[in-house]
C-alpha cells in the first residue's frame, strides 16, 4: 500500500468481510432447522475458507513482521472454523 487512505480502505473492506463472516455464522446457528438456508450457507463459508486460505499465503508473505506474525495465525484460525462450518453446515 502506498498512501495512509489506501490502508485504510483495505482495512475498511477487511472489518466488512469479517463481520459479513459473523453475520453468516450467526445466521447459521440461530436457522438450524431450515435445511435450504443452511445448504446456501454451506456455499458461504466454502468461499469464507477460500478467502481465508489465500489471505494466510498472502499474511505468509508480508513485508511486516507484526502481520506475519500476528494476521497469519489468525487467518489460520478462521480458514479451520470456516472449513469446520462448511463441512458441518
């Protein structure tokens, strides 16, 4: 990122993911018993798990240490909860 407004822009679209990704997870536990939601939402957090993969690879190869160190463990853990999710929806 070269400019202050571009950090934060990215940081913007990364806080709505996450909740989008909240948001989902909530839906999820609080529809259990409506079998064509959770099917769809199934398809949501497969796409979850993918962005997750890719943005660990992406935290793997980042010229801060504080991402490597701190984003790249976190994203870890959401990709295994998204695919825990896709897997058990």
């Amino acid at each position: 990122m070269k400019t202050h407004d571009n950090m934060l822009v990215m940081e913007g679209i990364s806080i709505g993911i996450n909740l989008l990704f909240l948001g989902i997870a909530f839906l999820r536990f609080s529809q259990r018993n409506n079998a064509t939601l959770v099917n769809k939402l199934r398809i949501a957090f497969w796409l979850f798990f993918v962005l997750f993969s890719l943005n660990t690879l992406g935290n793997l190869f980042a010229e801060t240490l504080t991402e490597t160190l701190i984003f790249t463990p976190l994203t870890v853990l959401l990709a295994i909860l998204s695919l825990r999710l896709a897997l058990k929806a």
